[in-house]
C-alpha cells in the first residue's frame, strides 16, 4: 500500500491534492500534470497552473450560487467576463506559505527542481 505524506506530516492513501483537482478542477489538470511527469515543466510551473484552475472555478461557482438565477444567457456572460477581470488580477499576487511546499518538492524531487 503507497502512503503520501503531505506538507504538514499528514499521512493519506491517497494524494490531498489530486483529490482536489479532481473535485474543484477542471479536467485539463491531468494534461498538466502529465506535462510535469514527462519533465516539461518544472513542480513550481505544474503547481501553479493547477492552482490557477482550482481558482478560477471555485471563484465562478461562488459567483453563479450567490446570484440565483439569470434572466438570459447574456446576463451569465457578462458576470462571468466581470468575475474573470477580478479573478485574474490574483493571478500576479505570490503564492501564499510557498515557501515549505518548495522545500518538500525540493526534498521529495531534487532532480527536477531548479539548481539557485
């Protein structure tokens, strides 16, 4: 049996942030992930683009419950293209406690991470 231990010591069967992907995610994250495996991109880029994905649906999904209904379509396009603008100026802030799940990617994947 594989046991994952994650950033805080937690022991699991199974890996907490697939598990999220998969719930939160958009299907594409296997795409990426499959790029990371296949030495493409690095843990920090995989990590990253996954979380933007996470991001960017939980945010809409908050958006559309806390609205209700719609009258028309157009009106669903338009709060999305707003909710996308807001979204996306998050995209730049740094990611917060970074810094320990670098150093467990460092440990765990030395070999694929970035020589300072």
């Amino acid at each position: 049996m594989l046991f994952v231990v994650d950033f805080d010591g937690t022991l699991s069967v199974r890996d907490t942030v697939d598990a999220m992907l998969e719930q939160f995610a958009d299907p594409s994250w296997e795409d990426v992930e499959k790029e990371w495996l296949d030495g493409h991109i690095t843990a920090v880029q995989c990590m990253q683009k996954q979380l933007r994905m996470v991001s960017v649906n939980m945010s809409l999904r908050k958006v559309t419950k806390s609205r209700g209904s719609f009258p028309n379509d157009e009106a669903v396009m338009k709060l999305f293209h707003l909710a996308l603008q807001n979204i996306s100026q998050k995209w730049t802030m740094p990611l917060r406690d970074w810094k320990p799940a670098l150093n467990r990617f460092t440990i765990q994947f030395e070999e694929r991470m970035p020589q300072q």
